[in-house]
C-alpha cells in the first residue's frame, strides 16, 4: 500500500522509496506494534519519499497453533492485524490449505534436525510461505527499485536502528542481517535486502528447499539454508545488525535474542564484525552530525549574504546622497 510523503528526516541521507514486509503468525503483534512504528515505520516513512507497507498473516481454521520447540500449545492467534496497521496491504495466509499441500514427508527424508516430528519444519515452511506471499504482493516495480525491510511480527525491538546507515548499505547484491544468532548460517527473523535479485532471493527461497535438500542430503537447518541460498547467488551478506530483539510469544512471553558466543562460528570473525559495525556507525553518525552542522552553516551564510546586500545597498543609497549634496554645495558656492 503506497504512501507518498516528502522526506522530513535526516538531512544526511534522502531514500526514493523502501518496501516493508511483515510475516508470519500474529502471536503478539498487539505487544510488539509500537516497537515496530517506533522504531521501523515511523523512522522508514520519514526518509523515504514513498514507502509500501505489507504484511502476510498466517491464519487456521480453529484460530489457533502449536509450536512444541517454544512450549506454546493450542494458543490463539490474533486477528488484531487491520487495526494495529491501518497502512498496510494486509493478507490472510490460509496455513490449514498450504499444510495440506506440502509435502513434509519429503523433507523429513533427510532428517529431523528440530527433533519434534516435523513440527519446527512445518512451522518454518509456514513463514517462508508467508513471506514469499507478503514479497510478492508488493508492486514490481518497488521490488525492482526499492530495498526491503523484512520483519516478522512477534519480535519487540529494544534498541534504536540506524535505518540511515543500514539502508545505505543495502545496494548492489547486499543482504544486511542481525550479526547475532545465526548458528552457523545466517540469522533469518530481520534483514534488509537491495533491491532487485538481492530481495527476491531472500523472499522466495521456499521454492528452492527440495532441489537444495536432493543437492545437500542434510536435514532441513533454517539458518544453514539461508546462509547456502545467499551465497550461491554469489549475494554480499553483511551480519552488521547488532541491535537488539527480544521473541514475544503467544501469551506474551518474552524470549530475548541474544548474543550466544558459542553459536558463533568463529567467534574472531562475529567479534570482528561487531567492531567493524561499530565503528562504521560511530562514522557514520559523525558523518551526520556534521552535514547537519554543515546545514546549519549555510542557513547562517545565506542569512548573513542577506544582511550584507542590504549593506550594500545602504551603501549605494548613501553614495548617492552624498554626491547629490556636493552637487547642491558646488551650486551653492557658485551663486
């Protein structure tokens, strides 16, 4: 859904236009809204002159779901969505219908990696579904110009986002994603992909998951997966994210995603990683500070060339009066 505004934001950096994409199951999305306008739509929609926001949501016939991995059981699903985000183009993923139709026994032929039956699989293929629904109702020629947010709708932002600096990175073949939790591959609940093939990559990857299976004999690993899609499209990943997220669970359980060191593969490179972003956006943000000092400079300027043409037309007026005046004292000392 296409909102044009003019930009109003940081004096450093003028974005044409940004998509978002919000998807999955609205487990809290009553609890994590206003972090997300704070911190995502707010932000987006002030420096960007044209923003399309869409969500995918997935729904049950029973208006509930199961997740043994988190321990919620029988837990309702909300139907808050059209009125916590009044701006987007909001679809209803029917998740009964895609269960239906996809072949889970077929992945599970290479294994279990969850070790619940399928039902961390399952619940994984459900986002992606969604996800790739939610990419593709945005129009083409957003996705093809446009980067792109992508965001699920149970996480509860704590930190601030430099969207500033992360959005000037996502150019070219760049994926930028949480340098945190990523288990040996690539942390797959926020990223910001470049527009183009870099967004359609990561959004449409649930049809490459039997061709990668058949590739790789491994069992299914959500994060191993997304790190192989990526790479094999030679697509630049950049784990720079290091704000932090915490998982709001049905009932509003609160999850935080933390840094865990021994997930870190190897934990030099995360380390170095995290310095480098650091550093990039401490320079970032003097960059900033100094265009808006540089701002503030030329509005003195052009006030201060406003006073001195006033000056000089003073000066001009004056001169005149002065030569009318010897002209009267020469006429004076002619009589």
């Amino acid at each position: 859904m296409p909102l044009n505004q003019m930009s109003t934001g940081s004096i450093f950096m003028a974005i044409k236009g940004i998509n978002v994409c919000i998807y999955g199951l609205n487990r809290s999305l009553g609890v994590t809204v206003h972090s997300i306008k704070e911190k995502i739509l707010q932000p987006v929609a002030s420096i960007a002159d044209e923003v399309h926001f869409y969500a995918a949501f997935n729904v049950t016939v029973s208006g509930e779901f199961s997740s043994q991995r988190s321990g919620e059981r029988s837990s309702s699903i909300g139907n808050d969505q059209k009125d916590l985000l009044p701006n987007f183009g909001i679809q209803l993923v029917d998740q009964d219908d895609f269960d239906a139709g996809f072949d889970l026994d077929g992945v599970l032929a290479y294994g279990d990696h969850y070790q619940d039956n399928g039902g961390s699989i399952l619940n994984m293929m459900r986002a992606l579904n969604a996800l790739q629904k939610c990419y593709n109702a945005i129009p083409l020629y957003a996705r093809d110009s446009f980067p792109t947010i992508f965001l699920r709708p149970d996480l509860d932002i704590i930190d601030d986002i430099d969207l500033d600096f992360l959005l000037s990175l996502a150019t070219g073949s760049s994926v930028i994603v949480p340098g945190w939790q990523f288990f040996g591959g690539v942390n797959d609940r926020f990223a910001i992909a470049a527009p183009g093939k870099p967004s359609t990559i990561y959004a449409n990857r649930l049809g490459k998951v039997f061709q990668y299976l058949s590739l790789t004999g491994r069992s299914f690993h959500s994060e191993n997966y997304l790190f192989d899609v990526l790479s094999l499209q030679n697509l630049r990943i950049l784990p720079v994210v290091q704000t932090r997220f915490v998982r709001v669970r049905a009932g509003q359980s609160f999850h935080p995603e933390t840094i865990q060191q021994e997930h870190l593969q190897p934990t030099a490179s995360a380390l170095s990683w995290s310095f480098l972003t650091n550093q990039l956006m401490t320079m970032h943000r003097r960059l900033r500070e100094a265009g808006e000092r540089i701002g503030a400079l030329k509005e003195d300027q052009a006030g201060l060339e406003q006073k001195v043409e006033s000056l000089e037309g003073s000066l001009q007026e004056f001169k005149r009066k002065v030569k009318r005046l010897r002209i009267k004292l020469r006429n004076l000392k002619s009589c």
